[in-house]
C-alpha cells in the first residue's frame, strides 16, 4: 500500500536525522530499516479497522530497544514516571496480538514496547505503564512531565488513523488515505493567531489593570504572550474533547449577537473567560512575590516580610481553585458540542447557547482551504465536497466577516473557518495537541523579557 510506504519512508527520513532537545543530545537506540517500518505501519493499519466488541482498536505502541529501554534514565527516578515490564516471552507483533494487546493496554494510560529483531522481524516484548501524566500533558490537561519513552510512538487513534511522534515531536499522520507530515499551527502565527490576540486583548486589559505597574515591571510582554497561549489552549482543549466524543461539532466565536442565528438553547455562561483572568492574575501576583523574596534573598536581607509569604501562598491558591473551574468548564462546554447545532461564544469566550441553527441563506459556492497558517498556499475547492454542518459554517462567515467558526467533523478531523480579504478560507490539519519542543521554544523566547535577579548596588533607587 502506497500510504503506508510513504508514511514509513516520512518516519524512517525524520530517524535519521540528529535528535536535539533543550541543548542536548539524545541518545538513539538501533533504528529500523524501512522494510521493518512498513511491516509495523502494516500491521498497526490492518488491526486498526477491527473491532472489537463492537469497539475500534485504539493502541499506543512504544519503539524501544529491550537491550536498552531507558538510556535516559534520570537520575532520581520518581514514583509516578513510566516504567517498563518485560512479558515473559515476545509475541509477533501482528494483527491478530495488536487487537489482544489494544484490549490490555488501554492507550491514555498505557503502551506496548516493540522492537525488531536481526532479522528485522517486529516482536512484542514488554508493556509501558504511567503513561497518564503525558497523555494528559498531550491534550493540554496537565503540564508536560515526562519524556515518552523510546525511539518514537505510535498512536492508533481510530479506523485508518495512526500518528507517530518522535519523543514530544509531531513526525506524520497517516488519516485514511492521506500522508500529513506537517502540521497547521494556525493558532500560534498567522490571522487566526492575530483574531485571537485581538480577542484576548480585553482580558489582558482587565488582569494589567488589576495587577498594576508594579508587579508587571518588566514582565509585561511575557504575561501576556503567558496569557494569549492559556486562552488558545483552552479552545484547543475544548475542540480536543469534542474530537475525542466521535460525534462532531462546531463552536463559533462572533460579536454579531444572535443575527442569522437561532439559538435552541440560550444562556450566558462566563465562566470560561473568569477562569482564565483569576489564573494569570494569581500567576503575576505569585510570580511578583517570588521575585520580591529572591531580591531580598540575593541581597541577604532578613527582615522577609510575612505580607510576601501570604501573598505568594494566596495566590498559588487561587490559581489552583481557578485551575480545577476552567477544568470542569471546558468538559461542560465541550458536552454541549453533543446536542445538534453549533455552540455560541463571545470574542471573550463567554457562551451565550448552544444547539444553535444558522439561518443564514446566502450561498458559498467556492471556499480556499489551505495547510498553512500564512495563508500562502490557498488551494480553490467547490463547497459540494463538504457536509451540511460545513457548508452553513461558510454561509455565516462570509456574512460576518469577523467571525470565526471552528468545525470538527464525526470522523475527528478540526477545521478552521475565516473571512479573508472577502474571501471564505478553511484552515485544515490543525495541531491542537502540546508538542512540548515546539511550545517550549515559543515560551522561552517570550521569557527573554523576564526580569533577572540582581544584586543591589549603592546607588540604586529605594524599592
């Protein structure tokens, strides 16, 4: 099969190049060849369109060397990181042992080790626990903690549907019968990323304002690049749920009020825009306090007020009570999506109903769908080649032009819809998931503003 054979020569391409992380080199165990790669493909691909009680089989499958399965095994080794348990003898690693292994090894919390033989034949050898905390990390419901284990990963997310990932690195997806090796970040560059931050500007006014001069002194650009990815996490966080439902949805965002609307179930819910104002304030007013202690630290001043300690301790509070209520706020918004009809929200993220029906009868009859989030490679498409739930998206848009309409299809696929320079423009193959190497360069260059800790010269001013 074709696909497949380009999907195993996208991954065998992305091995072979040198693998750096934060500055590090990482050691790569024994790469397989592409003749093995396009055995496991294979095998993941066909166990994939099997049921199993009714149920599809969804698998994550690790590569790693079982002559060395940790080499980077950190010093401490901490009670919740993932570990590796050796089976008591190796299984083929085959159609038939994926399905018995998928029904085993439940993919958010765990994975199968496979690696090949000298022969290059693919073996099953051991089962990986602890997988939670990055999976977690993966749908941006927890931090990133710890590396995945192995060479690279599989995920078998559904019928025909596998996604590899080298460590935290998105490489390819293979969905259905088309080869993604790159993915749309729309959402981080781009005039989706720039609609946003023109949204997200009044709820960084509203924390300046209660923050104040002081605690933002030269931290500015670096809270509000902070808050800009919270509030462009949630949304993922909330289109990620509704992918993982199976059942499709939509959300669009639009300060046109109900016009070529018709709500079936209004009501005003702001939780989600609270939330995400009480977590980057208490994030300045902990992260002003801890800079205002290591100040008096660095300059060996004892006399540390109790004032600082409290505010530090209130704020780290609040931000986990504020944590725990944009949580549960997104898996309410996300059930929401389940009803027939779209889910309506303000520019502030306040949702006003959902079961909503567009009424909007003028037309679309082409739109330009594009891969990139410049913009820069517009593909022209007939309308025809979309479904119902599409084709009034395109309606809306191209009459509120500053609108924007997220779209995901039963079969998980998210789409973004615009208008640009009066045109109708979808934005496909998002990444919604955290890839840590890419948000960790993101935040490192929005860190470069931070204020450092200096000792206090004589003839500095008073604090």
């Amino acid at each position: 099969m074709s696909d497949i054979g380009a999907l195993a020569d996208a991954v065998y391409l992305s091995l072979q190049k040198p693998f750096m992380r934060f500055g590090r080199n990482i050691v790569t165990p024994r790469s397989p060849s592409v003749e093995t790669l396009n055995a496991l493909f294979t095998s993941l691909f066909f166990a994939s369109i099997k049921t199993e009680e009714g149920r599809s089989i969804q698998v994550r499958a690790f590569y790693i060397d079982p002559d060395d399965p940790d080499p980077d095994e950190p010093r401490r080794v901490r009670m919740d990181r993932w570990r590796v348990y050796n089976l008591s003898e190796r299984f083929p690693f085959n159609v038939a042992n994926i399905v018995k292994f998928a029904k085993a090894a439940d993919p958010w919390s765990s994975g199968v080790a496979v690696f090949h033989d000298e022969a290059g034949e693919l073996f099953a050898w051991a089962l990986v626990d602890q997988i939670s905390a990055i999976s977690m990390a993966f749908v941006r419901e927890g931090p990133p903690t710890y590396d995945p284990p192995g060479l690279f990963q599989c995920l078998v997310g559904g019928p025909a549907d596998i996604s590899v990932y080298r460590r935290s690195s998105f490489v390819a997806r293979l969905a259905q019968n088309t080869l993604l090796i790159s993915q749309n970040d729309c959402l981080g560059s781009g005039p989706v990323s720039e609609r946003i931050d023109e949204w997200f500007s009044a709820i960084w006014e509203d924390v300046a304002l209660a923050a104040g001069k002081r605690d933002l002194a030269h931290q500015r650009n670096y809270f509000r690049f902070l808050g800009k990815q919270m509030w462009t996490s949630t949304l993922c966080r909330i289109l990620l749920n509704i992918q993982r439902q199976r059942h499709g949805g939509a959300i669009l965002f639009t300060n046109s009020g109900a016009v070529d609307l018709s709500p079936k179930y209004a009501v005003n819910y702001p939780r989600i825009g609270e939330a995400l104002r009480e977590i980057l304030y208490a994030t300045i007013r902990s992260q002003a306090a801890h800079l205002e202690l290591e100040f008096r630290r660095v300059n060996e001043d004892r006399k540390v007020s109790k004032r600082i300690h409290d505010k530090q301790i209130l704020a780290n509070a609040g931000r986990e009570d504020a944590d725990a209520a944009l949580t549960g706020a997104v898996r309410f918004i996300s059930s929401m999506a389940g009803v027939d009809g779209l889910v309506l929200a303000t520019s502030e993220f306040s949702i006003l109903g959902f079961g909503v029906e567009i009424t909007a009868k003028s037309d679309v009859q082409t739109i330009f769908v594009t891969n990139s989030p410049a913009v820069d490679d517009l593909k022209k498409i007939d309308v025809s080649h979309y479904g119902t739930r599409h084709r009034s998206m395109f309606r809306y848009i191209s009459k509120h032009p500053g609108s924007l309409g997220f779209v995901v299809s039963q079969d998980g696929d998210v789409r973004v819809v615009m208008s640009l320079d009066r045109q109708v423009v979808v934005f496909e193959n998002l990444k919604l998931h955290a890839l840590w190497d890419d948000d960790f360069q993101k935040l490192s260059d929005a860190m470069r503003s931070k204020k450092r800790i200096r000792r206090k010269r004589p003839n500095d001013p008073p604090r």
